[in-house]
C-alpha cells in the first residue's frame, strides 16, 4: 500500500478477493477505514483494530466512531507506559 488514505480498499480487497477469515488492523484512524471495519465485521470476518486515544470516554465521544459499533465491539484497555 503506497498511501495510508488507500487503506481502506485494501482493508475491503482482503475480504472480497482473497476470502479473509480474519483481519487485524493496527489504527481505525478515519470515517472509511471505520466505515470498511463495520463491512468487513457484517460479512463475518474476526475484525481485530486498534484505536488511539488516552481516556475510553475520548473513544466514546469521538465522531468518527461513535454510532459504528453495532454491538459486537470489545474493548481492551492497554497499559500505561
């Protein structure tokens, strides 16, 4: 992938041309990479991403991702280094 504003597609081509079971994203960082995350979950495939942010409430109030979870979201804390 040249650009990180391609990751999206790319995100959707593992699913729609190589039959991904499972995929795992570094960083959700904008609305399309959200957007092919919660269409990529819809089609069954395990979705594991990351979000970055220092407080859960910065993650809950965030636009971008606010509304997208469906229900089948977990979140995992990481430690404070």
């Amino acid at each position: 992938m040249k650009e990180r504003s391609d990751l999206f597609q790319v995100m959707l081509d593992a699913v729609q041309n190589h039959s991904a079971r499972v995929i795992v994203e570094a960083e959700l960082r904008d609305s399309r990479e959200v957007a092919a995350a919660k269409t990529i979950a819809n089609q069954g495939v395990v979705l594991l991403a990351s979000v970055h942010a220092c407080t859960l409430a910065q993650v809950a109030h965030n636009l971008t991702l606010n509304g997208q979870d469906d229900g089948g979201c977990e979140v995992f804390p990481g430690r404070k280094d």
